[in-house]
C-alpha cells in the first residue's frame, strides 16, 4: 500500500509525475501553494458522537451508550477517538481508538477523509458505529467553508444505567461536612527546616544498663512536626554500630501507652443509640486524645521522654538559636551541661597467660588477641625504611669480648652485628690454629634483655637501638658481652642520625656539667701539659681524663673523631691492602691488566681519578672479594668523593709487590669479619678547647 506508484511524498503530497489519489479535496489557497502539513498543521476537526453497545446477560438493560470525542486531523487525514473518563463506571476509558489513517470498510486501499465527516453522519469504524451529534464551531466553519452542509446539533442519548446511577448519586448525601486538615501550608512554609539538639541519655543506674552516656541528637523537622533521634556510637565501644535510636515520627509526650484494641484509634467517633442505629459523635465525646511534642515544649536543659528513655538537652546548633529567637523572643540558652562521665576506681588490665615455650614470644601475644590463631605482624614500613638499601646495609656492627676471668675465653673475639629491624646476631670469626672452630653463635633474632621470667605472662622487654654502643654491656643466652669496637660505618650512621651516646651537643653539655669550680683548672692544666707542640694532643693521652667527667667509651670515641687533626691511618690501609692482597692470591686473580684497562677507559679526562660509585661498580663486574668494610678503608668514608684508581691498584696489585702473607694480628682485629674501633692519632687541641669552653 505504501510502496511503489502509490507511495506519496512529504506531507502526503503527489511526487513528480504522480496524481494525488484517495486524499481529501480541500478548496484551492489563493497565494503561493503550500504542503498540507505546513497549511493545516495543528488545525483539527473536533465532533461529539456515541456508539452502541450491547449488554449481554443482564435483565435490567440491553444497551449502553457510551459518549465520545472524534478528532479528525486535517494535515495527514489521520483519526483519533477519545472516550472520556466517567467516575466509577467500572469501564477501561480513555483512548479508544489511537491517531492513524483509518480504512474504509470493505477497501484496505482508500481510507477515511474529511468528506465523510459531517454532523448526523455515521462512521464504521472497526465494527463501530458511531453516530456524530454535534461539533465545535471551528469544524462548523470550516465544512461549511468547503461548501459542505453542517447538520443539525443533537443531544447524545441517555440509557438506562446512566439514569439509574445518576439517581443514586443524587440520593448520596454526606452524614456531616467533611473534615478537612490542611497541613500543605505548612510544608510548603517550613520544608527543610529541621531544628537539632545534642543531649545525653544516663543509662548506667539500670541493671543491665551501659557504663558510658549515650549520646544523641534529636532532629525536629517543622514541615510535619515529626522528631528524629540518632546516637553517636564510639570507635571501639563494644556496640552494633546503629546510628537510628528513633526513628522519624510524632513523639507522644507520656509514653509507653498501653496497646489499644482494634477500633479504639479511629478518625470519627461512632455512638451506639439503642443497640440498633450507629450515628457518627459531633462533639467527639469519646475521641481519644494523644499529646505530641511540639517545638514550644523543646527547649536546652529540659528534659523529654522517648518512650520511657529521658533525653537530657544539653545544646543546639546555630540555625534552632536564630529560630527560637526570631519566633519565640528566646534569646538564653545556658551553658552547655552535659553529664559528667563517672570514673571507675577499679580499671580492668589485660594479663597474657604465661610463655608456652613453643615458637618464639610474639606468637603467644598474637594468639591471645585474636580468637583464630594468626602469624605474628611485621610492621612492613619500618622494614622497608630500615632495611638494605643499595650500598646501606642499616647493620651496625660491633667487636665484643666475654666478660669472664677465663683468659682461653678472653682472647675470643665476637662480631655482634645490630640490625636496625631490631634483630640482633652474633659471630665468631674463625681464627686459625686457635683451637675453636668458631662460626655462627646466635641467630638472628630478637634479644630480650636480662633479668626476666621467660614463662611469666608480664610483657617482655628486648634491646633497642640505645643499648648498643662502645663499652656497653649486652646478654645473649646467658653469656655477657662487653662490646669493646665498632666498625666505621656504625660510627658514622650513630653521629649523623642522632644516637644518644654519639650526639656532640650532649656529650659538650655533659663535659661542662662535670666542670665544675677548681676541677676545670685542673683538666685544663692536665690537657695543656700533655699537649703536642704542634697544636695537637694524644688521643690515648686524652681518653684516661675524659674517663674521669664520666664520659663512656662510645662517647670519648665520638669526641675524639669530632675533633680528630686527621682522619688518615696509613697502618690500618697497609693492613687492610695486606688481606685484601691475600685473597685474590689465593683465588689466582690475574686480570690486573684489563682491570686497569677498563678503569683507563672510563677516565675521560686523563685525570687519574674516578667517581668511588663508578670505581665501585667496576670493582663488581670483576668479581673482586673486597667487603664493604674493606672498600671503605682503602677508598675512604666520602662516598661522594672521587679517588685515585691508579693509587687502588698499587694497593691490591700482589704481583708487583713483595709484601709477606698476613699474620694473626692483621686477621684478628681488622679483617674483614672483625670490626674494631678505627685508630685515632691526634686530636685539635685549639678546636676542643675552644669548644668546651675551657
């Protein structure tokens, strides 16, 4: 139907070459022509009309008449028909026929145009036959301006039903006016207003009440005079976290109430007369009356009862201040009051049980804290912070002897290396020919100091980074150790990040504390008179009258390296080059030639000097076995300094020298897996004196 020749164009209008058929024939426009859908656009025939419908099984009617309205759209030649909507009257109304061409009756081709309309027609349309009574008068002027007769006006019928019901409406009269309770003003006034309060419900005199006071706020919204009540619940009180103490409704003012029987709460009051007649109570003598609060009845420092709880108000916020004084004159609210929480004499302490013995301390910590067993927590950020880093170890190293009398056990030496994870482990270097084998002592792990019952549920202590210094003393495993060095590194990482022993400004405090009337002539003749002519005083010479301010060993070390006049010991690096140059004999290293090489090559500039990271990096690829203790020996503690490689290789180049093997004394106290305390020559006498005042 709608393709080929057939097919029209926009607005319904004939295409080039083709003839407009089956549409309506309107009177020609004088003018310029226009499409139908720009000329009659919004311009609709509007008629009044009805249909038959019969009524099957029903006695009292035969037929029903059921009022329309037919719209007649004169742009496309469209049809809508519309039912209006009766009250009540039991049928699905509304759009009884949608907007589209409707066909004629008997030809799908041709289709209904506005010469079939007319008042007093009748249109079949599917199986309907509805008759047109009457129109408005913009469809009377327009058909009679297509020269078209308009007929005359009827009314539309009345049935039988429509009759009946019409007297039952009119028989129904209300018993009394209707009451009407207008609370739309109200919301539409004071929407979004809500008044908060903070106040305090004391629980704790009650047989199973809370220890603490609760704390709640109360929200009254003015648009429907309802209340709100929300409690703060505490981080770790031992509650379910339900904010909702009440939920948001009127608040009867005497509460609990007794539960009413079904029909006692009704919005009319209904009278008995003479057990026969039921009539409706005017004057509401049996009304049950309920009181609610109100927002005149709040107020900071009453007290309100929510069913049975009393609330205490204690304060509001700003907003309820500015309402209460522009509504109600109200301009003093009182300090806020809220109820002092009551200190218990008796406070509970949490007791572990005692150690089982089984794994290590933390695991029965752990297991008593959780009621699943769990593996002890690591604090994972200090691990990463304090861990190895590149060239940082964070392992402070120390030379330890056993306190004892036992000669055989003095000469022991031990490498007791503090790992900044608060781990600790202890090592014997094997020393050759010395009867003990030597090795691993102490596994690394937390030490827990002295003096402490192992099965005891009291919490343990463990040594820290403080308890470990030159000339402390430590317990592992029932054996005392005195630590008697530490290597250079432990040294300078305590200087720079502020180990109490290694601060310069305390141990200068303590020094002055200690110097005091004629004990400072004293120390100072001592010193002067043990001075060197060039400036400079003994080391040694200076550590016996340090001893006497009550300095300890770490610390004199630490002054003496602050004011030391050099810091070169040519003994030490012939030492150390010595081991250094026995190891790679003994490993056959031969490539001092391409070593050098390589080392040429990075110097670009011919200056015999390279950055000590490259010097290092380059020392690694051969695969050379010099210790970090070792590195810094040879090329210096500056690890931003650049070094002589020429100088390097002339120190661990063993062909080229002629040196004997080391001995016993070079291994024992600096090779590279003893540590001891870096040789201090001389000190600035000028510097400290000035310094300490002196």
């Amino acid at each position: 139907m709608w393709v080929g020749e057939k097919k029209p164009g926009i607005g319904y209008e004939p295409r080039p070459g083709q003839k407009k058929e089956h549409f309506s024939q309107f009177p020609p426009a004088s003018g310029e022509a226009q499409p139908a859908w720009i000329a009659y656009d919004k311009r609709v025939l509007s008629f009044n009309g009805f249909f038959e419908e019969v009524v099957i099984n029903n006695n009292s009617e035969a037929f029903r008449i059921r009022p329309v309205k037919v719209y007649f759209y004169l742009e496309d030649d469209t049809i809508q028909v519309n039912e209006p909507l009766i009250e009540n009257s039991g049928l699905s109304q509304g759009c009884f026929i949608r907007r589209h061409r409707v066909p004629l009756p008997n030809n799908s081709d041709k289709f209904f145009t506005c010469e079939q309309f007319n008042v007093g027609a009748t249109l079949p349309l599917y199986g309907k036959s509805i008759h047109l009574c009457s129109c408005d008068k913009f469809t009377h002027n327009f058909l009679t301006s297509m020269g078209v007769t308009v007929g005359q006006a009827t009314e539309i019928p009345v049935d039988g039903n429509t009759i009946r019901r019409m007297e039952e409406m009119s028989l129904m009269q209300p018993l009394r006016p209707y009451q009407k309770i207008d609370t739309f003003g109200q919301f539409l006034e004071r929407d979004r207003m809500v008044l908060r309060f903070y106040g305090q419900w004391d629980d704790r005199d009650n047989s199973f009440g809370d220890v603490k006071v609760h704390d709640l706020t109360l929200h009254y919204y003015l648009a429907d005079d309802t209340i709100e009540v929300l409690e703060k619940i505490k981080a770790n009180s031992g509650r379910d976290n339900v904010p909702v103490f009440l939920h948001r409704g009127k608040l009867l003012r005497n509460s609990p109430v007794p539960a009413y029987m079904p029909g006692a709460k009704t919005p009319r009051t209904v009278l008995n007369v003479c057990n026969t007649h039921h009539i409706l109570d005017g004057r509401k003598t049996g009304e049950l009356v309920e009181q609610f609060y109100t927002e005149k009845d709040l107020q900071v420092g009453h007290v309100i009862n929510v069913h049975g709880r009393p609330l205490k108000l204690h304060s509001c916020d700003e907003f309820t201040k500015k309402f209460y004084e522009t509504n109600y004159d109200v301009t003093e609210f009182g300090p806020e009051q809220p109820i002092p929480e009551k200190k218990s004499s008796y406070t509970a302490e949490r007791v572990l049980p005692p150690y089982n013995g089984f794994g290590i301390y933390e695991d029965t910590v752990q297991n008593c804290k959780s009621l699943l067993p769990q593996p002890p927590k690591k604090d994972v950020l200090k691990f990463m912070k304090l861990d190895r880093d590149g060239l940082n170890s964070h392992v402070l190293r120390f030379v330890a002897r056993i306190r004892t009398n036992d000669k055989t056990q003095q000469s022991r030496k031990f490498v007791i290396s503090y790992f900044l994870y608060d781990t600790v482990q202890v090592f014997e270097p094997p020393i050759r020919n010395s009867g003990i084998s030597g090795g691993k002592f102490c596994e690394r792990m937390r030490m827990a100091t002295p003096g402490q019952d192992k099965f005891s549920g009291a919490s343990r202590n463990f040594y820290s980074l403080e308890d470990f210094y030159v000339g402390a003393e430590i317990c592992v495993k029932g054996t005392a150790f005195e630590l008697t060095g530490a290597d250079a590194y432990a040294l300078d990482w305590m200087s720079k990040n502020g180990h109490p022993c290694s601060s310069i400004a305390k141990i200068e405090a303590k020094i002055q504390a200690g110097l005091v009337g004629q004990k400072a002539a004293e120390i100072k003749s001592q010193l002067s008179s043990r001075a060197n002519s060039d400036g400079t005083i003994n080391f040694e010479s200076m550590r016996s009258i340090l001893e006497e301010l009550g300095l300890n060993q770490q610390e004199i070390l630490t002054l003496g390296r602050h004011f030391a006049s050099s810091t070169d010991d040519d003994s030490t690096v012939t030492r150390v080059a010595r081991v250094v140059k026995d190891k790679l004999r003994r490993r056959r290293f031969d490539e001092f030639s391409q070593l050098s090489s390589t080392l040429s090559y990075h110097d670009r500039e011919c200056s015999g000097r390279l950055p000590r990271h490259l010097l290092e990096r380059v020392i690694k690829s051969f695969k050379l076995p010099i210790l970090a203790d070792e590195m810094n020996v040879l090329l210096g503690p500056d690890a931003e300094a650049t070094v002589d490689y020429k100088e390097f290789l002339r120190c661990i180049d063993y062909t080229k020298s002629h040196e004997a093997p080391p001995t016993n004394d070079d291994l024992a106290p600096t090779a590279p897996l003893v540590v001891d305390l870096p040789p201090i020559g001389a000190v600035n006498y000028a510097e400290l004196f000035s310094k300490l005042s002196i």
